[in-house]
C-alpha cells in the first residue's frame, strides 16, 4: 500500500475529478431548439460547467452566469462574472439581475440552459421589493454562524428572493427550460442546490419564519413585512409556468464517494461508504466517525483493516469562538481529539469546492501523531476547537490542505483510513476518547 497520506490525496482528488464539468456536460446536452438558445446560471462550478457546455454546443448561443471571487473561467460565448460568497454583495445583486433580464420575453420556440451548483444561493441573491442588501446580509450571518442546515437556510433565502424558489424558470416561460445541476447538498434535493431557481418550491414563507424563529434569529423590519406577505409566495407544485421545465443532477456527493472507493481498492483499501449525506454538528460527526475507527482498528469490525470510511454530506458549526474555521476542519479536530493518537489512523476531509468556510483551504489532514506534534508546538487543541480555530491548528501544523478553486462542488469529503489493528493489550480498557479536553 502506498503512503498514508499520499493515498488519502489520491482519494480526495479522485472524488473532486469524478465531478469536473468537462467530462459531465457533453453528456447531457438537450436537442437543439427551433429558437434562441440562452445560458444562465450560478455556482462555484457554474464558470466550468458554462466553458464545458460553450465548447460542446453545436450552434449559436449567448448567456452569462455568476460564479464566486476567483472562481472564474474564460468562455467564448457565454459571459462569466464573479460575486461573493457566502455572504451575498452588491454584485452579486447586480449579476443575478441580468441573469433574470437574459431570459425575459422568449418564445415556446426558445430553450434556456441554467447551469446549477452549490453556492449559487449567495450568487443569486436578488432581494424582493423592499428588502436591502444589508437586511439579506444581516440574516445570511446569523443563518451562517446559527447551525442550522442548508435545508433551513436554504428555506429563509427561497422566500426573500425575486429568482431562487422557481422564480427563474418562472421568468423563461414560455421557453423550454433544462437545468443541469452538480448537487452539493444532502440528499440531493433541486429545492435545495441553490435554493432551487428553476423548481417549484413545496414550502411557505410560514415555514421560513419558523426557521428564523427557531435559531432565535430576529429579522430585519423589512424582512419581517415581506414574509407576512402572501404575494412575495414563491412558486408552487403545480404551476403551469414551470411545465416545460427539466432538472437533471449531473454530479452527486454519491458519484465522488465511489471515485474513491475505486482508488481505494486498487490499492487494496477496503472501502466503507458510511453515507453521502451525513449531517449534525461537524465536531460531534468527528466524534462518531473516531469511535468507528476505534471499532475497526480495536475488532476489525465492521471490517478489517487495512480499510477506509467514506462519507459525504454537510455539517453544521455553531459558532461561539473566534477563530478560524470551517465544517471540515473541525470535524477533523474534533475527530483527532476524540482518536487520542490512536495507532494506525489517518484522515483527510475537505470541501470538494476547494473552500472550507471562508478561507482558500479545504480542509486538512491528521496523522496518529497530529496532537503530540501539536503539544510539541504549545497548540492546545481542544482550547483552539472551543474557540472555532482549527484552520490556525492545522496550518501550524502543515497539514493544511490547499487545492485552490477545485471549479466543482459535491460538497464534504471525509476519509478515515485504518491501516493495520492495533496491538492487543494484555490489561486495562481501550483507549479512552476523552482524555485531556485541552490537550
């Protein structure tokens, strides 16, 4: 077997190339229209899946789509422009205002191609009447730092937007409208990757409202009025503005978990995939993930080492510090304080995009040894996880992962590798998760 972490690498890349636009669209273009054929759309991957699709399109077209700062590609065609994420700015508003502009007055005879990816919430965040920019950035803050989610975020954005929530497929009609989507979300659910833009949305501006309500988060003045007002609805089941519209998910959190199970097998890794959609707190995921581990390593149960966990998903951080972080990140610590140095352990987890919260990082790596290395430098890793600063821990460390825009998004991966059984102990317990809470 090759190197603990050169194989962890191999997988994480594998799992982000199984998802790269350029091998996904020329499989999944719609016939020619009679018409006009206008691209939009939004998303980390969205500038890759508009180059994939210009240079594979057969005939005329014209578009523009929003992708985040730094994530952009040059296309002949088609026009890209970048905006922020995850918290929405000024040009974000003005580039989802003419992706709606693009698709206004078309015929039955026209096709509109919407290019879908996670992140493209924060891209197209087109307020409706009434609302400021600042109000939708008040909000996306305390959604962000609440712990709630994507679903429920994801909720409160449909309702506040004059494009997410079927609003953009609204707006085509009557043109025919296919969606091509690289899901980032558990589950997979249209609604949900981007705040579903070109799909009816089953749930209610009441139901956005006991969100907020739940994390205790108080909306702005505005906010409040629009949510009280039964015309800012986004679109419904049913809707006949919406009948010509399909919605293909081309790339899914599943797809890059079995890209690394195959890497693994070749190198004689047994792979479990755990599930493609795990959810929770990140550093109690980590905690889980950590006492499977122990199972493995301790009982060669629910396999034999040597052998590899695979999960997806997205997990969730309740901030309280004020450090710097992301979900993957302090899974990771999380996963690392509750091993204790255990034997034969490694891990990697990082996003997919190739950002992992707010920073250019992806995530990181941990060794049997991260936290005598961490002792040796005076990082005190569970003070660092307690104040939400594990991108500081593990770039002390090196063991920072860095891929630069990835210009995809299958949201988490996480690989636990266990590489032989731990020795036997002739007296006295296993070793215990819970150690020195500070250590």
């Amino acid at each position: 077997m090759i190197a603990e972490r050169h194989l962890l690498r191999q997988m994480f890349d594998a799992a982000v190339a199984s998802a790269q636009p350029l091998r996904l669209i020329p499989r999944h273009l719609p016939p020619l229209p009679r018409g006009r054929t206008i691209v939009v759309g939004a998303g980390k991957a969205t500038a890759a899946m508009a180059r994939a699709l210009d240079d594979a399109w057969p005939a005329a077209l014209t578009g523009i789509v929003v992708t985040r700062y730094g994530h952009a590609v040059p296309c002949k065609r088609i026009e890209v422009v970048e905006a922020a994420h995850p918290v929405p700015d000024e040009a974000g508003i003005a580039a989802a205002g003419r992706v709606l502009a693009a698709v206004r007055g078309l015929t039955a005879d026209d096709l509109v191609i919407c290019l879908i990816s996670g992140g493209g919430s924060a891209l197209l965040p087109l307020p409706l009447p009434g609302i400021a920019l600042a109000d939708k950035q008040s909000v996306a803050r305390a959604l962000l730092a609440s712990g709630a989610p994507i679903s429920d975020i994801n909720c409160v954005r449909r309702h506040l937007s004059a494009i997410k929530g079927g609003r953009l497929a609204a707006a085509c009609h009557p043109a025919r409208v296919v969606t091509l989507a690289i899901s980032d979300v558990p589950g997979d659910d249209p609604i949900d990757i981007a705040s579903g833009p070109t799909v009816a949305d089953p749930t209610t501006r009441e139901d956005a409202v006991a969100v907020l309500a739940r994390y205790r988060i108080t909306a702005p003045p505005a906010i409040a009025e629009t949510l009280r007002d039964a015309a800012a609805e986004s679109v419904k089941p049913g809707d006949p503005r919406l009948a010509s519209a399909s919605y293909h998910v081309i790339a899914t959190p599943q797809m890059a978990l079995e890209a690394a199970a195959g890497v693994a097998r070749g190198e004689g890794v047994a792979p479990l995939i755990l599930a493609d959609s795990l959810e929770g707190e990140a550093r109690d995921v980590g905690k889980m993930l950590a006492a499977i581990a122990r199972q493995v390593a301790m009982h060669g149960q629910p396999s034999a080492p040597p052998c590899v966990l695979l999960s997806g998903g997205e997990t969730t951080v309740t901030v309280r510090g004020a450090g710097r972080g992301g979900r993957n990140v302090e899974c990771l610590l999380a996963l690392a304080l509750a091993l204790q140095g255990q034997p034969h352990v490694y891990a990697l987890a990082g996003d997919t995009d190739g950002v992992d919260g707010q920073e250019e990082i992806a995530g990181a790596l941990i060794t049997p040894d991260t936290l005598a290395r961490a002792r040796a430098l005076g990082l005190r890793a569970g003070t660092m996880l307690d104040d939400n600063d594990a991108h500081t821990f593990f770039e002390a460390l090196g063991d920072a992962l860095v891929t630069g825009p990835t210009r995809t998004n299958v949201n988490d991966f996480r690989a636990v590798l266990i590489t032989a059984p731990a020795t036997p102990r002739a007296t006295g317990p296993a070793p215990s998760a819970r150690g020195d809470p500070k250590s």
